[in-house]
C-alpha cells in the first residue's frame, strides 16, 4: 500500500506562553486518534509549536483505509424463493442493498436455520477524503478555555488564525480548517523571514523554517536555550538557575532564541535572594545567575527572539526594565519592615477568607487553637500560638501584594529581621508547605503543627459550607490541602487522632453542619488510599478491609496495612478470610445486637463448646495486641481459630428451630467476627 508523509500547520498570533505545550500535545494526540480511530496505518507522529504555529507531521501514511472483509445474513432461504424457485421480493431487496445480483449471493447454514449470505470486500476509505473531518475534529477537542473571533469570520480559536497548510505527499489536501482553505504556505520568523514560504512537500518542514529562522520543534528549542543560558552566564563567570517551569515558558515566547548576559547594579542584592530571582525570573522572564560560592551575583540571562546587529543595545534595554522593578522592592523591603508583623496580622480581619466562614483573621483563631492542640500532641514548643497568629500576617505587606508567591517567604524574613526566635520565624514559612507535588515537608514542629492545623480548617470549612471539589474544580485546593496533610503526618511519623482534630476543627466552623466530620474523613481517606495502593503487593481488597475499621490516624491504617500483608502469607489466611466472609452472610441475615450474651451452659454440642474455650482463651492477648498496635502478632494469634470453626460448621447447626440455641450460636459466631475484625474486616478479602 502506498504512503505519503502528512503536514498539518496553524500559522497564527501569538499563543499564550503558558499553555503552548498542552495545547501541541492535545493536537498531536488529537490528529492521532482521528487517524487510529479510521484504521489508517502510519508511521511517525511529531508535534511542532512555535509562538506563531501549531503543526504536526506523520510519517509514511496509507492512501487508503485497509479493505474490509464483509459479511451479511440476508433473509431466510424458506422465504427468499417462492414455489416456483424465483427469488421474492425479500431477497431481491437484499442483493440491491448488497450492490450484487441475487445469483451472486451464497448460503449460511446452521443447525438453527439458512439464510441467504453476502460476502464480499469493502474498499477502504480514501486518507485524503478523511483527513478534513478529523483535523477539525481534533481542533475542536484542544483544551481551550475561552475562544475567540477575529475579523468578521465566525470561526473560533484561541488567537487569530492567519494560515492553514496541509499536505499530504506533494498534494495539497483541499479542505476548510477555521474558516480557510489549507495551502501548502508556511511563514518565517516575524522579522527575520516575513515573507511566505512555499513548501513542496512535508519532508522539508524542518529544514525550510530553520532557514527562515524559526526552530520549530519544542523540544529542540527548549535545550537550544538551556546550552545557550548556561554558556552566556558561564561566559560571565557564573552559573544560570533554570528554572524548568520558566524555561518552557521562554521557550513558548521564542522562536529563534538569542541568551544575552546583562547585569543590575550590586545594592539589590541586599534584598532577600527569593526576591530578587522573583524580579528577575517571575517579572522578566530572566535566569538569575549566582557565583561560585552559591550566592547571586547580579547577572542575569534574558532569551531574546531577534539576533540582533547591536546585542549591547538588547542588554542595555533589559537592564534598564529590570531597575524600576527592583526598585520597586528595594522601596517595598524597607517600607513593610517599619511596620510590625502584629500591625500586619491586625489588618487580616479586613480581608474575607470566605465569605460564610468570615475574615482571614476569623481562620487564624481556629487555626491557632487547633494548631496548640496539635502542638502538645507532637512536642511543639511555646512557640507554636504565636506562629499561628502570625502566620497570615505577610499577606497584607506591599511585597507580597506585589509577589503573591513570596507569602510565607516574607513572612520568615520580616519575623527575623524583628527578632522572633528562629523556629517561630521558619514556621511562618514552612506552614503553606508542601505547596505542590514533590514540594518539601515543614522541618520544626511549630512548622508541622501550624501547616496542618491550617489545612484541616481549611477543608472542614470548606465542606462545611458544601463547596467539595468536583470533577476537575477544587478552588480551595482541597485535594491538594488533604495529600499535604497526609504527607506531613505520615512522613514525619506523627501519631495523631485525625477523627478528633477534625471534630474539633468542624465545631471551630461559623456554619454548623451535621456529618461534616465524617465527610472530610472519608475525603481525606481516599486520598490515602490512593497513596497505599501505588505501594508494592497493595490490592484494593487489602484497603477496603483495613478502611473499613476506619483507623482514627493514617499511621495506623499503614501499620494495620503492613501487619494484614503479613498475615496473608500464611497459609490459613485465605480460609479465614473466606470464614469470616460466611459469618458476615449468615449474620447479615439475621439480626443480633451486641448485648446479646453467650450463654455458655446452652452450649450443647462439643464443636461449639471447643470453639467458645478457643474463642475464650484468644480474647485478651488478641485484643492487648490491637491494643498495643501489634496488629501483625494479633492476627498470627487468630490461626487457632481455623480448625474449631471448621468443625462447629461440620457439625453445628446453626439456625436450630430452638431460638435460643440459635441466638446462642448467632452470638458465638458474633463474637467470632469481632475478633476476626479487630484489625481489618477479613470479609473484605478473597477467601
């Protein structure tokens, strides 16, 4: 089967920075579906985004769909010939819609009946008749959160769209794409190349643009910049900080990347290292550069997107934006340090944290609270109200009004330079951690106390007032507030009653709702379930066993979960597993409360008289090692019990016609499953 190369490019205005990537991934992928989805074999699939384009290019694609092999059962053969042999109107309609005459029809049989048959090939599709259809398709279904219009077209995309190529082989596929004809024109860069370039076929897409002075390809672009940043600040006798999230943003901004070295005057590196790099790096889109010894040294790296004839020119231009703005926090550094962190934290009962759970001083009293609880709980020092009366306190300083990301930074910063002890000042910091995956863990337990104390308001509040994230919606950062708790506490071995803290912070709530607790609990346990399930030997049977005792701390579900792993090593415990699970059917069948006592004179039978001596003689020590958290000894203990239960079912019968005898034996059982269950619901599990 022949096969051509395929090109697809949008030419458009500048594409946010910010979402290029995604917006080049979700097209290739989307092209790709279309292209799977009809069944035509290709080669190679590569995406291609520049500021000015989206484009995809696939290797070695079939002219044609493969050919079908079809098959029909047409009607029965009994009324598809009359009695003379001539084919009836059934069968005659059948051939038509077959394309064939009725000669040219065979036969099923069965043992079930005949029919008439049609077999025959169905020739694939041509590529190029398809390729229209699944470009829009695959335009339609980009990840664009608002569109737009431009001009007086009623088409719709997330910038302007200027130009449309499509090529398959050497042929332009001629179809409709936002309101234009495809071609086979491409553009060059802005400046450098303007004018249109006129392409043959797709194999030199690369190559042509290149020339034109446009690197197409993402990932080539992005480590161009990386070795050019690295050389221009090493050429200054530095090293660059690249960040990764900044270094795909310059290189969505770029599409002929020019690094040139610049430098600020040395006063500002009086400011706090976090400061300066957000000046540079968050404002500028600069790659600050520090010197041997770790410490900034005032240069700096900007990417520029034109070579040009007069790079001083470029370097100069870049210095002198980039003053005002540390300028600027120079002025805002000694302004908010004239004014006292409790000035500041006075000012948070002017601002709503949520408009049903009242002002961000209003959180900060129910943390402080919840946060001493948790303090005495994991050894925090005195320290630990004070950080939380602090620890908003930085949102109302003129820095972090101008760098949203500096809250909590600054907030370590002014407490230091006021004189508060050095673990109160880290707290103020180390409280919003862990900010995002893979962030750090608060290190000081002042730290520990008031980030959870924070997060576990945050969510009862929340769900108090039934704002729960849905779907892909999680305003508050609810999920992300649940995964950080978790992370401190099971990281940071912190043995805590969640159940308690989160009664304790639901009843803190302006807004009183009955279940709030136990939604947040459930909300919570997910997200640790998910955790455990990504461990080696984890099964989704092992988590609702363990769960379903809901464990009041997450340390001890995982130490329920490790001492379960154990326990199903054993040879007996697939058949108590399964023991368990027959008790729990048998039980749920009949109703019997937990004041019904064991009448252990009723017991009439040797099995059940064995296993109440058993059951007797297991109770305590299993139930110290629970306890104790000896989960995995608790559940070794249990073994004994596999052959008096086997045998009380061999020779019992359990629901006698006495009511009594049955209600007795109902209770044996009863007590047998408490037992089984003390450590996890064996029921759960496969026998």
């Amino acid at each position: 089967m022949s096969a051509h190369d395929l090109l697809f490019e949008l030419g458009t205005e500048e594409l946010p920075p910010r979402t290029l990537l995604s917006l080049s991934t979700a097209l290739t992928e989307g092209v790709l579906k279309g292209i799977d989805a009809a069944g035509i074999p290709h080669g190679k699939v590569h995406g291609y985004a520049t500021p000015r384009r989206l484009a995809v290019r696939m290797q070695k694609l079939a002219e044609h769909q493969p050919d079908k092999q079809v098959e029909r059962r047409g009607p029965p053969l009994a009324s598809s010939f009359d009695a003379q042999g001539e084919p009836t109107q059934a069968a005659v309609a059948f051939a038509r819609n077959c394309g064939i005459a009725v000669t040219e029809l065979t036969q099923l049989k069965t043992d079930k009946g005949a029919w008439l048959m049609f077999r025959g090939t169905e020739r694939g599709a041509a590529t190029m008749s398809l390729l229209g259809d699944i470009i829009n398709q695959a335009i339609t279904t980009l990840p664009i959160a608002k569109r737009m219009r431009w001009g007086t077209r009623t088409a719709e995309f997330v910038r302007p769209v200027h130009s449309v190529a499509l090529l398959y082989g050497e042929t332009v596929v001629p179809v409709e794409v936002l309101g234009l004809r495809a071609g086979r024109t491409i553009f060059g860069h802005r400046f450098h190349a303007p004018r249109p370039i006129t392409l043959k076929s797709p194999k030199g897409y690369e190559s042509r643009l290149r020339r034109a002075k446009v690197v197409a390809d993402f990932a080539a672009r992005r480590e161009l910049i990386r070795a050019g940043v690295n050389l221009a600040a090493a050429s200054s006798g530095g090293r660059a900080l690249i960040d990764d999230a900044l270094l795909d943003e310059v290189t969505a901004l770029v599409e002929w990347p020019v690094p040139i070295a610049g430098q600020f005057e040395q006063r500002f590196l009086s400011l706090p290292r976090e400061v300066v790099i957000a000046t540079v790096q968050d404002h500028q889109r600069y790659f600050a550069v520090e010197g041997a010894d770790g410490k900034l040294s005032g240069g700096f790296v900007t990417v520029s997107n034109i070579e040009s004839r007069d790079p001083s020119k470029v370097r100069e231009g870049n210095e002198r934006v980039v003053r005002p703005r540390l300028s600027d926090a120079a002025f805002f550094w000694e302004q908010d340090r004239k004014i006292p962190l409790d000035a500041h934290a006075a000012r948070l009962s002017g601002v709503t944290f949520q408009t049903k759970l009242g002002s961000y001083a209003d959180k900060m009293l129910r943390v402080k609270a919840l946060a001493q609880s948790i303090g005495g709980r994991i050894g925090a020092g005195a320290e630990v109200a004070r950080a939380a009366e602090l620890a908003k306190a930085d949102l109302m300083t003129a820095m972090v009004g101008e760098f949203p990301e500096l809250q909590g930074t600054m907030g370590r910063y002014y407490a230091e330079a006021q004189g508060y002890p050095h673990e109160l000042a880290l707290a103020l910091e180390e409280h919003y951690r862990p900010r995002y995956a893979g962030d750090s863990l608060p290190t000081t337990r002042t730290g520990q106390a008031v980030a959870l104390a924070d997060k576990i308001d945050t969510l009862a509040g929340i769900f108090a007032i039934e704002q729960r994230p849905t779907g892909a919606k999680d305003p508050f950062g609810l999920r992300r507030a649940a995964l950080g708790l978790l992370r401190i506490v099971l990281e940071g071995r912190l043995e805590l009653d969640l159940v308690d803290l989160l009664q304790q912070a639901a009843a803190a709530q302006p807004v009183q709702r009955p279940g709030v607790t136990d939604e947040v609990y459930d909300f919570i346990a997910e997200r640790l379930r998910g955790l455990l399930l990504e461990e080696p030997g984890t099964t989704t049977e092992m988590l609702e066993a363990v769960f379903a005792n809901r464990p009041r701390s997450p340390l001890d579900a995982v130490t329920r979960l490790q001492a379960l792993k154990e326990f199903l090593l054993l040879p007996e415990a697939g058949i108590l597993a399964a023991i368990n699970k027959r008790i729990a059917n048998i039980l749920k069948k009949n109703s019997l409360g937990r004041d019904v006592a064991i009448n252990a004179d009723a017991l009439t039978e040797d099995a059940e008289r064995r296993l109440h001596r058993v059951l007797g003689d297991l109770r305590v020590p299993v139930q110290d090692a629970t306890a104790q958290r000896r989960y995995a000894e608790g559940l070794k203990a249990l073994v004994v019990l596999r052959a008096p239960v086997d045998d009380f079912f061999e020779r019992v019968m359990v629901m006698d016609e006495n009511i009594e005898r049955r209600n007795n034996r109902l209770a044996l059982l009863r007590d047998v499953q408490l037992l089984l269950g003390g450590v996890a619901d064996l029921s759960r599990l496969p026998g």
